[in-house]
C-alpha cells in the first residue's frame, strides 16, 4: 500500500507537471493532444493516449523516472495484451530447433517481457515474411531495461546477450545471427560488441539498433554489416530524451528484416 500510494504521489506529480525529484536529466514539455502515428495505430486508443501522456511528461532523474517505470511497464503489457502481441521470446532459452537465422534482441527501457513492445515483435514478423519458407528464432535479452540501466550504457544486458550469442554461434554453426536493440537495447549491442572477442564478433552476421543513444556511429567489430536506423526528429539519437517519434519505429521493420535476409543470403 506504502508502495502504491508513493507511486499515486508520483503519477500526480507527474501528469500535473509538478517539479519532480532532484535530478540532471532533460525535461519535456507537457503535452496533452500528442497525435497518434500510424505505427501506433493498432493500439486502443485510450490506453495509448494514456501511455503517451506519460511519456511526454517524464519526471526528471533516474530514481523519479524507474518509479514511473513501475506504471509504464505494465500499461505497455496491457496494450501488447489487447492486440495479441507477445513480448517475451525464449526460442535459446528453450533450445529450439536451429533455425535458418537467430535474432538475439534487446528491448527499449521500460518495455515489458524480454522483447518488447514497439520495435521488436513488427521486427520479427517482417523478418518472418520475408524468410518465407526459411526458418527464425528469437530470443529477447534477460535484463531490467530501467532507466538507471540507460546511465550504465546498457551494461545490464551484456550477460545475457552475450550468453544467448554465444550459445547460438555454439550450438547452431549454420545459423545467421543477428544482434539487434531498440533505444537502451541499442547500448546493450554496443556494451555486447565492445566486450566480445573479435572472432565471436566476425560470426555475427548482422547488426541492427534502433533508435540508437549513439546515433549512427560504428559499433565494434560490425563494419559492413551494421545498420543503425534512426527517425530525424527522434531526439534520443543525438543524446536527447524521448518523444513520439522514438516510439514508431514498427515503421521500419520491412527496412530492418530485408537488411538481414540481403545480409545472411537467405
Ligand atoms: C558510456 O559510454 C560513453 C561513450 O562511449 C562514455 O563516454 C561514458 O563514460 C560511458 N558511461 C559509463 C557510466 O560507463
């Protein structure tokens, strides 16, 4: 109850654009009507807006911001839940069958489940079209994807995206594998590549952030095979905070599956 009434306190403060804890992150404008895209279009309406106006009213520092957290997480599972989206994939964790091409991918901050809401599954159901008869596995990372994780450069998921490459390139040696994040998941990749072993790195054949903290710049050991997409008005990309447009990037999930098909000559 201590817990939920702290977190009432919050919200309050939150939607009301009351100053908020002490804290050296950006703030944004409060924004009420926030138009929605067409790669939010699937979602209820209510709900969505409800996320939205949260999101365009973030509290400022990485303690306010995780305790908000603990309300976004869940919202973002109730609007998987109601377009029948999984969030979690564990194809590693349950040793599936090899497959054609392994996905290890790290989700935004506050997503729910291991593989997110907004980037992941659209990534995975195009790449799966565009397979056609070839095979896909996915696996999500295992990490918190809090907002005090984003000040550790996604330091968080290294374990377990390492874990689940290495496992892939072990297990399945004709496997193409993908490494893959959205948003803090894009430092996780980073975090991942900076720490393998060149020769762990030279079998990944793809790598692809979203909504990436460090923009467009090389990531270790993926020279020609790195595709980092980042939308023009999505602020995060040049070290800024989150608005709309570092949510619709479901848009670009043709754009992503057809760079790893041309990668894996599948
Ligand atoms: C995160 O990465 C940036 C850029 O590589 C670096 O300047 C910064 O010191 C890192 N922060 C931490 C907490 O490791």
């Amino acid at each position: 109850m201590v817990l939920l009434g702290t977190l009432a306190v919050l919200f309050a403060a939150c939607v009301s654009g009351l100053p908020s804890a002490a804290g050296d992150g950006p703030i944004l404008d409060p924004r009420q009507n926030i138009p929605i895209p067409p790669a939010l279009s699937q979602f209820p309406s209510g709900l969505l807006n409800q996320f939205l106006r949260m999101i365009s009213m973030l509290p400022q520092g990485a303690a306010a911001l995780d305790a908000i957290g603990l309300i976004l997480v869940p919202l973002q599972q109730q609007l998987a839940d109601a377009t029948g989206i999984d969030t979690t994939e564990n194809d590693l964790a349950r040793n599936a069958a090899c497959a054609d091409v392994t996905v290890v991918f790290a989700r935004g901050t506050v997503e729910p489940g291991n593989a997110g809401l907004f980037v992941g599954p659209p990534f995975f159901d195009a790449l799966k079209k565009k397979l056609a008869g070839r095979t896909l596995a996915v696996q999500g990372v295992d990490y918190p994807a809090t907002f005090a994780g984003f000040n550790r450069n996604g330091t968080d998921g290294v374990p377990s995206m390492t874990k689940y490459l290495n496992q892939a390139i072990t297990a399945c040696p004709k496997t193409k594998v993908v490494m893959s994040g959205y948003s803090q998941g894009s430092l996780v990749v980073r975090s991942t590549a900076k720490s393998l072993p060149a020769g762990t790195m030279s079998k990944i054949n793809s790598v692809i952030t979203f909504g990436d903290p460090r923009g467009k710049s090389a990531i270790p050991g993926a020279v020609g095979k790195q595709l980092t997409i980042c939308h023009p008005n999505d602020a995060v990309c040049s070290g800024g905070f989150i608005t709309v447009d570092h949510l619709t990037y479901g848009e670009d999930a043709n754009t992503a599956a057809q760079f790893v098909v041309q990668q894996a000559g599948a």
